[in-house]
C-alpha cells in the first residue's frame, strides 16, 4: 500500500489493491476520478455491489473487475460506499489483517467503523459531495484512532481526484455537512432563483438559467483562484449608486445572509442529532 512519488509533488497509489463496497454513483464518481488523475490504475481495482445492473454500469465505466461479493475482492484499500443501515454487515465481512476503509457513509463516526471492522483494519471517514460527480466535489476527511498518515493520504488522493480534500478533526464532521455536504441545494436553490428574477426581467427561461448558474461558476472560481476575501470581490463589483448595490441592499433587507447561515447551522445540527441516533 506504499504512495509513491510522481513529478513534484503528486502521490500515486502504486500497489493499492482497491475494493469498493458499493457501486452506486459516489463509488463510481471516485474511482472514476482517481484513474482518469492517474492516481490508480483499472487493473487495481475490483467492486461490488447487491444491484447487478450498478456493478455493470461500475465496470463500464471504470474498467474495473466486478467481484460476486465482498470476499472476492482483491483489495488492501476498501472503499465503502454503501447506505449507513448496510455498513455493518458489510464491515462484518471484510477479512482481517492489513488493511484500511475509507468510508463515505454518511453519518458513521470513526468510533462507530473501528468497533465493526475486524482486528487490523484502519479506518478513515469522508464526507464527500454530489459535484464530486462532475469533477468538483468538496470533501472532508478524518482519521480512526489507528489510522496512519499514508492512510490518510490515501482518502486524500481519491476524494482530491475529484475536486477539493482537506483533512478535519471528527469534532467539525457535522459542521462540514451542513456546509459543503448540504451547500448545494441551497446553492440550486439560490440559481434557480436567480433565474426566476431574470425571467421576471425579460430574459427567456433556457438563457436565464444558463446564465445564472455560469454566474455561481465564475464567482466560486473568482474566491479560490484570486484568493480574496468575498467582500473584496463583492466590493469590485459593487459601484457607487450602481445596479449591484441596489440589488445587495434588497437582500440585506430580505436577511439573504443570515439565512444561509442559519441554513448551513440548521443542517449540521441534523447531522449531529442523526449521528447520535
């Protein structure tokens, strides 16, 4: 399980043998990634899952081997990918010995992992995002008490292949929920309103969306590679007796701002309370 160096600074997973556990889109969008970074390779990887038309549509798209179940896979590296209530029976199975699972199981704490698997496997947990689908997730990541560092370069390597990784304290896994696991359907939700006031503007319906949602695009391009502040942006934006503070001045009335943040509150206290159910 040894990452090694490529060029300057990209880790690759020489002889990672992965087994996913769960061929459901999160599953396959990872995997997916991860090979077209060359990160892993096809040949490294073998899956599984309960649906046959998932593992399919996994070895389709990726490449890989689909196994008859969790015992045939060949895998140091197990990617656990299924709905929370089937965990454990799928943990229950995995052999014992030297190995780690990387679980994407929402709302299954560390703790939680670590007393299901069997002696010898690590754990890592991840909370992933939908726009990891297209290329542009946003994931946190946590160690188990066991995990070591190439452990967690490993989780970092695949949930970067598709967009932003950063490592947390389990503490603020809830906290990233709210955020960037629930953020997008707020954001859906701020574009098609957006689009909404351009069709009440004039604009047709298809250009409308188009351009709202080219709009969000940009300006969370504008926040991750100019590096500034938001209300630096905002302020450039922004001219003096201009359309847009006109327009900013009408959301602040409406509570736009606090809205959003009592919304990213509200979804990690739901995540909080569904973990200690």
């Amino acid at each position: 399980m040894a990452l090694a160096r490529r060029g300057a600074a990209t880790l690759v997973c020489r002889d990672m043998k992965l087994g996913v556990i769960g061929c459901g889109k999160m599953g396959s969008a990872l995997v997916e990634g991860a090979i077209r970074a060359g990160v892993i390779t096809a040949s490294q990887v073998s899956g599984c899952d309960s649906h046959p038309a998932a593992a399919a549509a996994f070895a389709a798209a990726t490449g890989a081997r689909i196994a008859d179940g969790i015992a045939g896979l060949d895998a140091d590296t197990y990617l656990l990918c299924t709905k929370p209530h089937h965990a454990a029976a799928a943990l229950a199975a995995l052999p014992a010995g030297d190995a780690r699972v990387i679980s994407v199981a929402a709302g299954l704490t560390t703790g939680w992992l670590e007393a299901r698997v069997p002696a010898g496997v690590r754990v890592v947990r991840c909370m992933p995002n939908t726009p990891a689908l297209v290329g542009k997730g946003a994931a946190a990541y946590c160690r188990g008490a066991g995990a070591s560092d190439a452990d967690a370069d490993a989780a970092r390597l695949l949930l970067g292949a598709v967009g932003l990784a950063v490592e947390l304290p389990e503490s603020l896994m809830d906290a990233v929920t709210g955020l960037s696991g629930s953020g997008p359907a707020f954001v859906y939700i701020m574009i098609e309103a957006m689009a909404d006031g351009g069709v009440r503007a004039g604009l047709p319906r298809a250009e409308s969306l188009k351009l709202a949602a080219q709009t969000v695009l940009g300006a969370a391009a504008m926040v991750l590679e100019t590096g500034l502040h938001p209300a630096a942006l905002k302020d450039m934006v922004a001219s003096p007796g201009g359309t847009t503070i006109a327009g900013l001045a009408e959301l602040e009335q409406r509570g736009m701002r606090s809205s959003f943040i009592e919304a990213v509150h509200a979804a990690a206290r739901r995540s909080a309370e569904l973990g200690a159910s």
